[in-house]
C-alpha cells in the first residue's frame, strides 16, 4: 500500500500517484492529514502534544523537478529558497546519505524563527524519477530538538519505495 493508505487506510491508490510508490513507519501517537498544496496535496503528520509553543511536525509532498536536477544540485538550488523564506535562518548542514533501505537522501539542517519561537528543521529531498521529488521537512521547537532528532531520523531510515 501506499503513502496515503498506510496512514489513513485507504483502498489502493492508483498507480500514477506518486505517494503510492513511498513508504514508511509513521511515529507511534502521531496524527496525520492530507492539505492541499500548490503541487497537489501533501501529508501532515503531527506530535501528539505541544511543547515549548510548537507542535512537532513533519510534512510530505511531491514536487516536479522539471530540470531533472541531481540530488546536490537540488540542495544547493534549495538553500537560497530557504534562506529567503524562513525568518532568522541559519544553515546548520548539508548533506546527503544513503538510509537502510539504500534510499538516497538529501538533508538540509537549519534553524530559524516561527512567531517567536526557535525551531531547528530538517528539509530532505528524495528522489523518486526524473520528474518527481519527494520533499520531506520536519521541525521541532529548537529546545525539544534533541527528543525529536531521533524521531525524525528513525522516520528518514524507515522510507522505502513500493516494489511493483
């Protein structure tokens, strides 16, 4: 099953679908929501308390990369897109690995500001073909951060593609 059917249950999606392709362990007690975005929808899934005046989160789209850019060159194309949109943002990292399912990720750490709180934030970039990516970006309160970075890491290690 995928994305969409391992968290709410859904019937198969169809195959064109690209979140039918993704897998992964949602974290024990978090909720979840399909939003609408500007590329089509995507998956929130939720902490299931606040701490330090934010909600633990982390977010799952699809984007085309009609450029069919490399993993690198879309980190480096990203971070100026953050660095413009995020207030107060400071890149901690960049880099890219290999999870337990020999799945290529991108990984950008930074942290910035929401409304006066301090977050710290991780955006991963998965490939998935040439035209899709999958972008993944989980955030924490900057002071509940060392709780969540295991959580968000575990949720990284766990993403798999759907075998046809």
């Amino acid at each position: 099953m995928g994305f969409l059917s391992n968290l709410f249950g859904y019937s198969e999606p169809p195959k064109d679908d690209p979140f039918s392709q993704l897998r992964y362990d949602v974290p024990y007690g978090w909720s979840g929501e399909v939003l609408d975005t500007e590329d089509g929808a995507g998956i929130l899934l939720l902490a299931p308390d606040i701490e330090a005046n934010w909600q633990a989160n982390i977010f799952v789209e699809v984007r085309v990369d009609l450029e069919h850019r490399k993993l690198a060159d879309s980190l480096d194309d990203l971070v100026p897109n953050l660095r413009a949109n995020k207030p107060d943002f400071r890149l901690i990292s960049t880099d890219i690995f290999w999870n337990r399912n020999e799945v290529e990720i991108g990984r950008i750490e930074y942290s910035g500001d929401s409304e006066g709180t301090a977050l710290t934030e991780w955006e991963l970039v998965i490939p998935f073909d040439s035209e899709f990516k999958f972008f993944i970006m989980a955030s924490a309160a900057t002071e509940c951060w060392p709780k969540y970075r295991h959580v968000f890491l575990k949720f990284a290690e766990s993403v798999d593609f759907r075998e046809e």
